[in-house]
C-alpha cells in the first residue's frame, strides 16, 4: 500500500492551497492510499537554523513526529502559493528545519553525497497570481525549480510531477471548483 504525506504550505486556512491539500486527501482516501496531510500552519516550530549548519538546532516535537511521516513516505504531494517568485516562508522554514544532514542526505567529501530518500516520488502543487506563461517564460519556474531540483531530487527523489493552477486572484468560483476536482483525481489515482 503506498503511503501518501500532503503537507500544505500555506499559512491560511481558508486559502485554495488550503481546499486542494484537503482535496488530494480526500481522493487519496477514497482510493485506499495511507495519507497524512500535515498542515504547516499548525505546527510548532521555529522557521530558521539558529545557528546555521554548524550546529543542529533543537527538533521540536511537531518536526520530529513529521520526520519520521518524511522517511515513511512513498509519495509527497506538497501544496503551496508562490509569493515573490517562490513558497512563503513558513514552508521555506520547514525545509530548513527538516531536510537536514542524516535525515534526508548525508553529506560526504567532494561533489557526492548520500540520498535518503530514494525510491520516493512527489507532486509539487502550486498557486499563483502571476499567468503560467509568464512565470515560465520570465521567471522560469524558480520555485518549484528549488523545491524540484535543490530539494527533493537532491534527497533522491525521483519523479517529481507539477502542477500549476492560475490567475488565482481573478479566477472565478466555478474555475476554482475545476481546479479542487482535478487535484482530487489525482489523489484517487496517487500521482
């Protein structure tokens, strides 16, 4: 059985990130997946390394319990707005505290190093106001590059498929239904 963690990115519970994270849940579940949506916003955790990687920053128990949901995992699905060209702060903080030396990589001499989370896939999930052409073209994907590429393959993770909903700001409700509908399918079919 192929477990699922959504975590949702957006510090409003009442924002789109907030009804797809729900939605891929629901159709995850519907299928008969094992998930766990992790809400950001309702952890305790301080954003930053204190004292950056020289010496580890105490794990609150909030990080420690999703930790271990990171190395159970066979799929993320990660569901964030891009503000300023890339996620907020408070998941940027959470990849910080918990994408760490001997949880998701382990470092070694030179340009190699050990990638733990091998064998795991993910969705990458976002919202924005900017139109897709123009965070494509101008911009270049630069958030869900550094999530992609920097982050999650750098850990080892294979596939990562994305998906980008806008203009969020002028969308209307029946669009926005569209939307929360497609991200249910594919919960029901775990991609």
């Amino acid at each position: 059985m192929k477990n699922i963690l959504i975590i949702d990115g957006h510090p409003d519970a009442e924002s789109l990130c907030a009804s797809l994270s729900e939605s891929y849940n629901k159709g995850a579940m519907r299928a008969g997946f094992e998930t766990k949506l992790v809400k950001l916003r309702d952890l305790d955790f301080k954003l930053s390394l204190e004292n950056g990687y020289r010496k580890r920053t105490d794990l609150e128990p909030d990080l420690l319990e999703t930790i271990e949901y990171i190395k159970d995992t066979d799929h993320f699905v990660l569901v964030y707005p891009i503000w300023w060209g890339t996620f907020p702060a408070l998941l940027k903080g959470f990849i910080d505290r918990t994408f760490l030396p001997g949880i998701t990589y382990n470092p070694s001499k030179g340009i190699k190093w050990e990638k733990l989370l091998k064998g795991k896939t993910a969705r990458l999930i976002s919202t924005m106001d900017a139109p897709l052409w123009y965070n494509k073209f101008y911009y270049k994907h630069p958030a869900n590059n550094a999530m992609k590429k920097a982050t999650l393959q750098y850990c080892g993770v294979g596939k990562v498929k994305t998906t980008e909903f806008s203009p969020i700001k002028s969308s209307t409700v029946e669009k926005r239904e569209k939307w929360i509908t497609k991200v249910e399918k594919m919960g029901l079919s775990g991609i």
